[in-house]
C-alpha cells in the first residue's frame, strides 16, 4: 500500500519546479444527470426548478502507511431554475472534492440566456467560480526529507482563495436530444501560496433518448462526455435502459479512470424524487475496493406564466 500511495503522491508533485498539477476537475459515473457541474448553458433547461446531489467515494479503503484515508472523494449539490424575468435560466453548484492531502471547495454562479431554436432551445451560459483549495503539506512523505526541509515546500496547512470563470452552450431538445459545448477554469488562475496553477478545460455533452418502438414502455439512453485540458483528452460513454421512466440500469466506460473503467449503474423515479447508484468494478489493486457514487434528484414542473390573480367588486369599492 505504500507503493501505492507513494505513486500517487508523485503524481500530485509532478511540476515544474513550481506549480502542483493535481486532479482539478471532478468525475461523476452518472454525468448524465448532472450535466450542469460541467456547462452553465444547462441552467433553466428543465422548464422548471431541479436540484441534484452526487457522493462519489473512490478507491474505498486507499490508505497510507498511517491508516489515514486518501482515497478521492467528492460531493456536490447543484440547483438550477428557469427565470423568464431574466430571459434564462439561473442555477448554483457547491461541491468539495478531496484527493490525498490537497481539498478544494467551491461555488459556481451560473446564468444562461436562453432562447428558442427549430425545434428546440438553445442555451448560452456563463458562470463565476470562487475556489478555495487546501493543501497540508506537513502530512506529505518526502521520504528522509523533514517538513520545512524541501526549499520549494511550505510548512503546515496552507489555504487560499482564487477566483475563475467558465462559458457553455447547450442545445436541448425536450425528452430527445442534447448537445453541449464547455469551459471551465478559463483564466487559469493560479496561488503561489499553494505552487498550484489551474488549467483550462473543455467539455463535450451529448445524450440522446431512442423509444423501442415495438415496445414504447423501453427507452435507451445513450450519452457521451468528453474531457480535455488540450494536453490530453479523455471520454465517458454511457447507456441506459429506461423502463417507463420509472427505473433503470445501465453501464458506462470511463478513458479517464484507465484502472477502474468500467460503473454499473442503477436507478429508480419516485414520483418527482429520484434516486441512482454506480458501483466502478475494480480491477487493479490500488481500487480493490471499488467506487461508490450515490446520486439524489429532485425536480418539479413549474407554469411561470401563471400568476395571481384578483378581480374588482364594485362592491366593495
């Protein structure tokens, strides 16, 4: 296990000379129910108020030499509406995402103007990202190395706050089709306090429904994630099988988890409340215990045309 844990920990201090590239932006097995974590053109698409909650827990049971837990883990709530007032749609994304001894938390701002096209309705989005990241650089195994020793090293728990942006287009065709273009992370802010230097990524959603049509109860989903830094570009491609969009099952191969591809996924709608769970197989030692993603949504329709109304009595005049 310290094997392990020393590779990846070299991993996280591979730079140059200066500056901490570690895993920046999250992955979700079910990215196809949270597509705004990665696109703020997918704010106000749903015609209504939507909130979705994902708990992913990697590699359970990674640990170091201490028995301290340094497995990835990631949590985020987002909620996204449509304002017609504003001509779109709004939302807000909090997440915290920990790996080994660095942690960031964050809240993503999020409008999209949104506008009907053809047959359905185009989103442009934009979004304000406040990012807090954390790293302990005393609990780091330098091996013969003394905290305070490694000249380009801070001492102790070092915190800063950087601030970012990111822009999206979404395409959305009601209970057919979606398509979205994205990036986060734009100004690649970076903190000398922390050697740590974002890069900017790009992404690309796309998910479309196909009625059996023998069998109209049975809709497969298919839906494709594509991940890039400009360095290197990795994809998630997934299917689902809806039976009357009451429950489902389905797979999905991730490029980027190369040593644990493969999540089974499995889901079931409880009036307006829905529930999801991805199990990631393992399939190499450092992941023996496989990942866990649990997901919880919550949506409700909305007629934003209708209003209060009151009518004049002369009566009472």
């Amino acid at each position: 296990m310290k094997i392990y844990t020393s590779a990846l920990f070299l991993l996280l201090l591979t730079l140059p000379l200066t500056q901490i590239f570690a895993q920046q932006e999250a992955h979700f097995a079910q990215n196809m129910f949270n597509n705004i974590y990665y696109n703020p053109g997918f704010a106000g698409s749903v015609g209504g108020i939507c909130a979705t909650g994902l708990v992913r827990q990697q590699w359970v049971g990674f640990e170091d030499e201490d028995g301290t837990n340094v497995a990835p883990n990631t949590y985020t709530v987002s909620i996204h509406s449509p304002m017609n007032f504003l001509h779109g749609g709004v939302g807000l994304n909090v997440y915290s995402d920990k790996l080994g001894y660095q942690s960031e938390i964050g809240v993503k701002i999020m409008y999209a103007y949104r506008v009907d096209l053809g047959m359905g309705n185009l989103g442009v989005g934009a979004q304000l990202d406040f990012m807090n990241a954390t790293i302990d650089f005393d609990a780091l195994d330098l091996g013969s190395e003394e905290p305070g020793q490694d000249p380009l090293l801070t001492v102790g728990k070092q915190t800063d706050m950087v601030l970012d942006f990111g822009f999206g287009l979404q395409y959305h065709i009601p209970e057919k089709f979606y398509v979205g273009l994205s990036s986060t992370r734009i100004l690649e802010s970076a903190s000398a306090k922390l050697y740590y230097k974002y890069k900017r990524h790009y992404f690309l959603t796309g998910g479309y429904e196909w009625q059996l049509p023998n069998n109209p109860s049975f809709i497969i989903e298919p839906s494709l994630l594509v991940k890039s830094d400009a360095v290197k570009t990795d994809y998630d491609l997934a299917v689902l099988l809806k039976y009357n969009n009451k429950v489902w099952g389905g797979v999905s191969y991730s490029s980027f988890g190369v040593m644990d591809p493969i999540a089974v996924l499995l889901g079931v709608q409880i009036k307006d409340i829905r529930i999801g769970y991805a199990y990631t197989i393992p399939t190499s030692a450092i992941g023996s215990g496989g990942s866990h993603e649990v997901m919880v949504g919550y949506c409700f329709k909305i007629d934003f045309e209708k209003g209060r109304r009151s009518y004049r009595n002369t009566r009472f005049l």
